[in-house]
C-alpha cells in the first residue's frame, strides 16, 4: 500500500492552484471538470502517481469556504531553504492570501527546523527544512 492523494475543498480554485504553485513549487498535474456533478477537481504536487503522492483540491461550486473543524492538523513539505519559501509567500501574500504563521525556527525541544504558512483556505501547511533532524 501507499499514500495517493490528500483532498482538501478549497473556495476558490484557482487562488489554491496559484498559492501552491506558486509560493510552494508544485505543478498542476491535471484537472476534471464535473459540469453535471456540479464540482472541479484539481491536482497538484512534486510529481505525478505513482511515484508521488499528490494534493488533490475539490471546488464545489458555490461554496466559497468551509469550516476546518477542530481534527483537522497540517500537511508536511520538505523543503531545501525555509527561509526562501518563507519570503516567497510573504511577496505572495497580498495577492493570494497566504501567511507565514510560525517563522522559521526549531521545533521545542528539538533542532529540527520548521515553518508553517497558512494557505488562503485557512489550512497549515507545516514546512521542514531538508537536513534537519525529524
């Protein structure tokens, strides 16, 4: 077994598509469109299934946000310069609404090196610094 996709329902598409593209590196790898079903599905990640898991976005028409519950937790990037992705969503923010919401730093107790943004959906994404001790 292993890991596909995670889903995440996002209000608006094309603003989660250019966060993660832009301020985080992925690539869209692929969309569907679910005209009839009344949703459109996105793709994004470091690579394609199988050889990597993928983010999947699902935009429901209509619903341009959603409570994030409180079991909800963050998703995990590896990254090579925290600090670099750190200032990309800064210039990023404005315009795609996305915030550095834990600075660069080691994590209590530890030295592993993290980070978290907020993507504009309101959802973590927790970021690590590559070389760091997990």
């Amino acid at each position: 077994m292993r890991l596909l996709h995670t889903m995440l329902r996002v209000g608006q598409l094309q603003r989660s598509i250019d966060f993660y593209t832009q301020a985080l590196g992925m690539t869209l790898l692929r969309t569907v469109d679910r005209p009839d079903q009344q949703y459109t599905l996105a793709y994004l990640g470091y690579g394609p299934n199988p050889e990597h898991a993928e983010l999947e976005f699902t935009y429901n028409y209509g619903t341009e946000k959603y409570e994030l519950g409180t079991a909800y937790g963050h998703i995990a990037l590896g990254v090579d310069d925290i600090n670099a992705v750190c200032e990309k969503v800064r210039g990023l923010g404005a315009s795609l609404g996305g915030v550095v919401s834990r600075e660069p730093g080691p994590v209590k107790g530890g030295n592993t090196v993290i980070a978290f943004v907020t993507d504009p959906d309101g959802y973590k994404v927790e970021l690590i610094q590559h070389g760091s001790p997990i």
